[in-house]
C-alpha cells in the first residue's frame, strides 16, 4: 500500500514539475525577440550582400532560405556585430558562391567575403569587398 502511494505523490510531484517548466519554457519571451533580431538582421545581410554586388537579381541562400544540399549557413552575433554566412549564384548556370559578411550592431557593413570568381576582374570593387580563394 505505500508503495503505491509512494509512486501517486511521486508522478504527480514530477508531472507538475515538467508541467512548470514547459509552461515557463514557452511563455519565455527571450527567444522569441532574439530569433526576430536574428531575422531583421539576415534580411539587412541580404540588402547589403545585393548592394555590394550590384546585382538585384540574386539567389540567395542563407539562414532564413537554407537549402542544405548547397551548405550549413550561420547567423550569428559576433562582439560588436553580427555574421551571417550563406551562398548566392546570379543564375540557375552560375555555381554557388560562399559568402562571410560581418556588420555592426547597427547593421551597417564591415566586410564581405566572398569566393566569386568573376569578381575578380572588376576594377570598381565595392571598398569592403574582400575575394578569397
């Protein structure tokens, strides 16, 4: 008999516990704001990404459009700033290109790193355009 008891006090104790913590869990709003910060941030990367590359006609694959059959791309806050990796292509013939640009808190740009062969030969470069191999 008391180990019946014992077990009723014991699930009950822990179904409230667990009841506790995922009511807590999801009326947290910390999550919520970080992942709408995270968005308006990949949506500034994609403005500046087109802008540097003078090109309104890009594909882009990044953290709010992953395809992981391209690649991992990351969001990701850096000290002071933000780094969002992806990989855009000009059109459906033009292969992937990976891309590293880092931005201020104010989501102004820093850098852009960039494996794009054709770049190469432009002689106009955007300033903060940086092409690797």
């Amino acid at each position: 008999m008391n180990h019946r008891v014992g077990r009723v006090v014991f699930s009950l104790a822990v179904g409230i516990a667990v009841a506790l913590f995922a009511f807590q869990w999801i009326t947290n709003p910390e999550p919520r704001a970080a992942r709408a910060q995270e968005e308006q941030v990949v949506l500034a990367s994609r403005s500046l990404l087109e802008l540097v590359l003078a090109s309104d006609s890009l594909e882009i694959i990044d953290p709010l459009a992953p395809n992981r059959k391209v690649g991992k791309v990351y969001v990701y806050a850096e000290q002071p700033g933000w780094a969002v990796s992806g990989f855009y292509r000009r059109t459906e013939n033009d292969g992937w290109h990976p891309y590293l640009l880092t931005m201020t808190e104010s989501l102004e740009l820093v850098l852009l790193k960039v494996q794009d062969d054709e770049l190469v030969a432009e002689p106009d470069r955007h300033p903060k355009l940086v092409i690797t191999n």
